[in-house]
C-alpha cells in the first residue's frame, strides 16, 4: 500500500495503536490483512489477526488472504493451562488467526447485581479465563517468533463504546497481553518457571516494538460523516495514535470508496481524501 505509507508519512509508527473506523463492507478488513502480511517483508514474519467478532469468520479472513496473497492463515486453537506443557504441538506456529472471544453486544449482559454493585458473572468469567489459555499463547509464541503487527477484526457497531463488552475486552488484551512485557508474560505462563528458564529466555521480544491495527464498525457509512464524528466515552480512538476514516460517498452515478487520514501523531500526515477500489489485489487506489 505505498500511497497509504505516503499519507501516512512513512507508515505507522512501531509500538502504537491504530484504530480504522468504517461501515461494513467499505474494505477494513482488506486493509488489515495487506498490513498484516506486510510484516512478512518488512519484519521478517507476517502479523496476527485476532478476530472478536464470534459468528464464524464472518468477515472472511482467510478466504481473503487465500485470495490476495496466498496465504493460509491457519486458526489457532493451542490452550497452555497453569502447569501444562506451553510448547505449541505442530502446525501451530503457522496459524496466523485466532477467534477465542466469542462474546458481543453491552458488557451489562455479562454482569450480575452484587450488594457492593454490579460485577461480572462468575459463569462468564470463567469462559473469559478459559478462552485466555488460548488468546494468551497465541500472542506470545507468535511475537516471541518475530511477529510485530496485529490486526483486530470483527469489532461491531456500538452508540455508546464505554457499554460495549468488544471495548472492554480489547481494552484488556491491549494493556495485558499484547503489551505485556514478555519476561513476565513468559514466567506468567510457563509454570514452573524453574523448569522453562531456558524457553523462556529464547522468546524474548520488545513488546515496544509491536503495531496494532483495531477495525471498528461504524453506523455511519458516508466519508462526511465519518470525518465529523464525535469521540464518545470508552472510544479507543481517544487514545490511538493514529486514526483512518474509510466511507463511501455519491460520485455522479456511482458510489465511491474514500479514505482519510484523521489523526496520525509524531508524523507528517496527508489532509487528502483519496478514492480507492477493492479489486482481485485487495485496495488499490484510484
């Protein structure tokens, strides 16, 4: 994508958050896979995608990847429980994808009224914990093994961000284990610790250096509203570095796919709005 790099003054900046904001089927995920794969040239291997959407691949991942690049992105499904074997079984380490959150909709449907106020269900955090032994090691294999770049995909419409479980959620999976720092997240996972010393110290990474894309799903389709909207409670785009519009507007008697760079702190940026396709190679612009 070398026309995104030059509106984005070089590309992304290692170590930050992203966030695309953009209606379904306007092409976020046709872009997080072209910068996902990226990684394989520019890091030496190809970046995660975390999918929190839970229907069935519905933003079909792999068949876009197939598609656009040839790559079989693989599911990831290795579970380490406390004292377990962490070691990932074969074919692992070429699973690219992972969709252990299965859960949407308002984050007070996964709690209970306690005396003290509300809390989260003990049924449901115990789901959460489970899924964890899955979600945790896919990260850390993957960026103890040189992936620097996430994508997370599947994040559905939501008029008040601070209600929904989605932000929640990827609020604690940026801050606990994507950047986690890998010593501890190691010694934290690969019980006892005495006994793994040795792998552990073999995968270790700069959790610095790692670049997270988040599509988010948005009510609104149009490119003008997009530009004009309103940062709510709970909107991660509040504390991303940088921020990417994708909207669709009137073009004669055509719809038109554009782009726009809203928000890309500690580099040069492009005020333009550019058009874009999807075509047999993923985004190309117009």
């Amino acid at each position: 994508m070398p026309r995104l790099d030059e509106m984005l003054g070089g590309g992304l900046l290692p170590g930050t958050l992203a966030v695309v904001y953009g209606a379904t089927g306007i092409g976020k995920t046709h872009l997080g896979l072209t910068f996902a794969h990226q990684g394989l040239k520019a890091e030496g291997a190809p970046g995660l995608v975390f999918d929190m959407n839970g229907r069935g691949d519905s933003q079909q991942h792999h068949a876009y990847a197939e598609r656009l690049f040839g790559w079989s992105l693989g599911r990831w499904t290795h579970a380490v429980t406390p004292m377990a074997d962490p070691h990932p079984p074969d074919g692992q380490m070429q699973a690219f994808y992972c969709d252990a959150f299965p859960w949407v909709g308002r984050l007070r449907d996964y709690q209970v009224v306690t005396p003290d106020g509300p809390d989260y269900d003990w049924n449901w955090k115990a789901q959460y914990n489970r899924a964890l032994y899955t979600v945790r090691p896919f990260f850390y294999f993957h960026f103890g093994a040189g992936s620097r770049r996430v994508v997370v995909d599947g994040v559905e419409p939501m008029q008040a961000p601070a209600e929904a479980v989605q932000f929640f959620l990827f609020d604690e999976l940026y801050r606990k284990v994507i950047h986690r720092d890998a010593e501890t997240f190691g010694m934290e996972m690969c019980l006892p610790v005495w006994k793994y010393r040795e792998f552990i110290e073999a995968r270790r990474y700069d959790h610095r250096s790692i670049t997270t894309l988040l599509l988010v799903t948005t009510e609104e389709t149009r490119i003008e509203d997009l530009l004009g909207r309103k940062t709510e409670a709970g909107d991660l785009g509040a504390v991303a570095n940088t921020i990417l519009v994708m909207g669709s507007e009137r073009v004669g008697s055509r719809v038109g796919r554009f782009l726009s760079v809203v928000k890309h702190r500690g580099s040069a940026m492009s005020d333009q709005i550019v058009e874009y396709r999807i075509g047999p190679r993923g985004i190309e612009f117009v």
